[in-house]
C-alpha cells in the first residue's frame, strides 16, 4: 500500500532513538523527509546516518521553552513547512508518590504536556492553510491502566492524551488529525534503563526482571520498535484521514481494559 508520505516533512521529536527513531526510519523509507530532534548532536549524527539522505538533525532540549517555541521555525526555515508532527521524548524518572518532589511533577508536566502545547502552536497554523496534517503524541500504556511506581508517567502522559483528544475535535474540520500512541514494553535503550532499575530495587537479575514482564503481556513478548513505527506510518498515511482522537494501544495486549 502506497501510503502517500512521499516528500511529506515530518518532524519527530526524541527522534535519536527508541521509538522516534524507528518512527523517522519508516517514515523515511515510505519517502518523507525527516527532522528528528533530541538533545544530544552526537545521538543526532549517529541516528541520521542510520536513517540515510532523508534526515536532518536539530538539537532541541524538550524541556526548555525558548528552544522548543524556536524548532518548528528551524525546522521549516530548512525543510519547508511540516505536515506531520510526532511529539515523543524521554519518560519521566519512575517512582511512587513519596519519591518525588513537587518540582518533578512540574518538570514531567512541563516536559510532555508543554512540549506538546509549544510544537502544536508550532505547526498548527501552517496545517490549517494547507488543509492537512497529521500530529501523533508517543505516550505509554500507562494512560489507560496507570503503572505502579510511575507516577510521574503516569500523571504527565494522561494529561498529554486528554490535550490530544481536545485538540482532535478542535482540528478535524481543517484536515488536520491528532492521534495518541501508547506504546507498551518495546525494546528500546529506555526499557533496558528502566528494567535495570527495577533489578537492582528488587535484586533480582535483569533477565528476569524481563521475564516477569513478559509474563504479563498476552503476546508473551518485548515489542519491536519496527512494529510500532509501522502503526505510526499508517496513522500518518493519507488513508488514516477518518481516524481522529484515538488513543490506540502498541502492547500486544498488555492493557487489561476493554477501552
Ligand atoms: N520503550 C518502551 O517500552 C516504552 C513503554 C511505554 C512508554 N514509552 C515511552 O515512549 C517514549 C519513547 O521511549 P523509548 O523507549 O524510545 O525511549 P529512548 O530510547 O530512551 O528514547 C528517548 C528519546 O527522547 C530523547 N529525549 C530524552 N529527553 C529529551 C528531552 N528533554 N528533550 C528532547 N529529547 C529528549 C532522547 O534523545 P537525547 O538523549 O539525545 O535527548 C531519545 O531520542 C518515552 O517517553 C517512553 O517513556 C516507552
């Protein structure tokens, strides 16, 4: 299937590895042009070489409003104006409500929601002249069932997710879809990061750390990135036009609710 992204200009956002990585890679070889943004050049170089002629890099730390107000303009100045947007980025430190400080709550919210609200004031205007867009926010299978000992995920990603669905409604008439992935366990460097954590919290080894999460997901695997990139290009596609404020699970069946 022809999934219509040729020279489209995508902007992807923690786009140096993980998840927005595979997703810039997809959508590259489906034949857009790609921004990818993290805070690290180096991670940046590293990402775009994998990714081939159809990258660009902008450093951008999502936490810091004046940089990210900037990127959509340095981001057009280069590439033309974006017609797809994918707001992703680090996760949040884990822990319960005790372990972290007021502050943390601030930053988590600042990191994810207003980064969020920073790029759509971005992109959204040009979207709404040219008639089409497609905006994905990355979140995490913690919005429909929260996670134990994450709060702060848990907190900052509903939050982003009810700021999608809002905006959904809001954008439809203009073209323009707002969509939410919640990717579950996927194999990424985070899932390594946060799976050596919870070894060393509970002393036991990483691989059976593992193990016990993959106990609870019906596939009784990790996710690949590849498969959830796959998703995302569908939703950027000119086919997903009529699929509007979903907040669609990437867990193999790991969320227990019915919605
Ligand atoms: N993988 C999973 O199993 C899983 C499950 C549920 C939810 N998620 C969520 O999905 C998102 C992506 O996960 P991932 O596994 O792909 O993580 P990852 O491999 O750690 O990648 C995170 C990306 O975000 C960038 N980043 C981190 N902090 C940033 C900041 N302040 N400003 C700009 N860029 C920043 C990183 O690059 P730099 O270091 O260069 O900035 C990197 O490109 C995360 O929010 C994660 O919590 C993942």
């Amino acid at each position: 299937m022809d999934l219509g992204l040729k020279d489209k200009v995508a902007l992807i956002t923690g786009g140096s590895s993980g998840l927005g990585l595979a997703v810039a890679r997809t959508l590259a070889e489906e034949g857009a042009r790609t921004a990818i943004a993290s805070r690290s050049a180096e991670k940046l170089e590293q990402a775009a070489a994998s990714i081939g002629p159809r990258a660009s890099t902008f450093v951008c730390d999502m936490g810091d409003t004046d940089a990210r107000e900037q990127l959509v303009g340095r981001v057009e100045k280069t590439l033309g104006p974006i017609d797809i947007l994918v707001v992703n980025g680090g996760g949040p430190p884990p822990g319960g409500f005790d372990d972290v400080s007021p502050q943390q709550f601030d930053q988590a919210i600042n990191e994810h929601l207003g980064a969020a609200v920073s790029l759509f004031h971005g992109v959204v205007p040009g979207m709404r002249r040219r008639g089409w867009g497609r905006i994905l926010t990355i979140t995490s299978l913690f919005v429909k069932a929260p996670g134990r000992n994450m709060i702060l995920s848990n907190t900052a990603r509903a939050a982003v997710c009810a700021l999608t669905k809002s905006c959904a409604n809001e954008f439809a008439r203009d073209g323009i879809t707002v969509n939410s992935l919640l990717p579950g366990y996927t194999a990424t460097e985070r899932l390594t990061s946060l799976t050596e954590t919870m070894a060393e919290r509970t002393g036991k080894s990483r691989d059976d750390v593992v193990d016990e999460l993959t106990a609870g997901i019906p596939a009784r695997r990790l996710g690949d990135p590849k498969e959830f990139a796959a998703v995302a290009a569908f939703l950027c596609a000119e086919q997903a036009s009529y699929v509007n404020g979903v907040a669609l699970s990437v867990d193999g069946g790991a969320t227990p609710n019915l919605f």
